[in-house]
C-alpha cells in the first residue's frame, strides 16, 4: 500500500515534466522511504508553464529519488533529489506582441 502511494506521489508531481516514468521504472524501498527512477528523458513542453524564453531540445535526467522520512513525517520535510541532469536549450521562437496577451496576463 505505502508503495503505491509513494509510486502516485512521484508520478503526479513529475509524470508533467519527465517521459519513461510509470509504477513499472519506479524502484520503492517503502520501509527506507524512498522511491526512485532512473533514465528519464525530460519532455520538450516540461518548461511550458513557466514564462521563460527557452524550450528544451533535449534533456536527462539520470537518478529521480523520493525520500520520506515516515518516523519523523510531521517535523521533517521530504526531500527530493535529481542527479545527473543533462539539458539543451534552445531560444524560443519570439512571438508578435499582442497587447490583448499582455493584458490577459
């Protein structure tokens, strides 16, 4: 059951910005509290939500670790670590200005 959680945990919060990350790639140690994947490809729109003026070309990730402390849950925070990450930007293409957008924002 906890790996189940854990496995929902890390897919919902990642499964927008990495591919490959399913129940099947995820390695979880429920009693240690960690769950973890290894070579992850980052998805071209993983930065699309934020408003920077770069895309991703291409991009990996080689370790994704979750890391629960299930003694100390309430006083201690989760941690989350990436190793390894390899990514290539690219300028995104400028947009015409259009003051409706501005507005909108």
């Amino acid at each position: 059951m906890l790996s189940k959680v854990l496995s929902e945990i890390l897919l919902k919060q990642f499964g927008r910005y990495v591919e490959g990350l399913d129940s099947d790639s995820l390695h979880v140690g429920v009693l240690h509290g960690i769950c973890q994947a290894t070579d992850l490809a980052i998805r071209p729109d993983a930065l699309s939500d934020f408003d920077i003026p770069f895309d991703i070309r291409r991009g990996h990730l080689g370790l994704l670790r979750l890391k629960v402390p299930w003694r100390r849950l309430t006083s201690d925070a989760v941690e989350v670590e990436a190793e390894r990450l390899f990514v290539v930007l690219q300028p995104r293409k400028v947009q015409p200005y259009s003051s409706e957008e501005a507005c909108a924002r």
